[in-house]
C-alpha cells in the first residue's frame, strides 16, 4: 500500500509499506494491505511503519527498532485510507 506522512513542515515520508501502526484517539489500531475506507484522529505516540523492500532509507526523524520497522513520534493528527493508500497528517 502507498502510505504519505505529512507534517507542517513537509512531507515526511512517501513510499510503500507492508503494515502501519497508529495511535487512535481510541487505541492503537493497525492498516494493512487492502484496508477498508476509514477516517480516524491520532492522539499523541508514535507511528510504527513496516516498509516494503521498495522503499529507499527513511529520513533521520525515523527511529530503526528491528528489520524493516521503524517509529515516528506524533502528537496528534489524522489519517485517513481509501482505494490502499493511507494519508498521514501529523503534528
């Protein structure tokens, strides 16, 4: 699935991924491949992306917990998926 994270300053990340995992205002949830339509806010944790093989390096702001995972601090956002693309918009 395509995933882009965008921040103020930017866009952070655009690529594909194998799974995201985001902190809902409700909880942690996790978007994989084909996921259905779903809009959501983001409290405040970190994003944890599993990149697919096709993705170049991730920028600095990324933190490499194991393999082809990596976390991004949030406070807050929204996301959104639709047609197994996934928007991030965060703070």
């Amino acid at each position: 699935m395509n995933v882009e994270i965008v921040s103020p300053e930017g866009k952070v990340f655009s690529g594909q991924a194998k799974a995201v995992q985001l902190p809902g205002t409700n909880g942690l949830f996790q978007i994989l491949d084909n996921h259905a339509p779903l809009i959501s806010t983001l409290t405040s944790g970190s994003i944890k992306l599993e990149i697919s093989e096709k993705t170049a390096d991730l920028p600095s702001v990324f933190e490499k917990t194991s393999g082809s995972q990596y976390l991004l601090p949030i406070k807050g956002g929204v996301v959104e998926v639709l047609a197994n693309k996934v928007i991030i918009l965060v703070d």
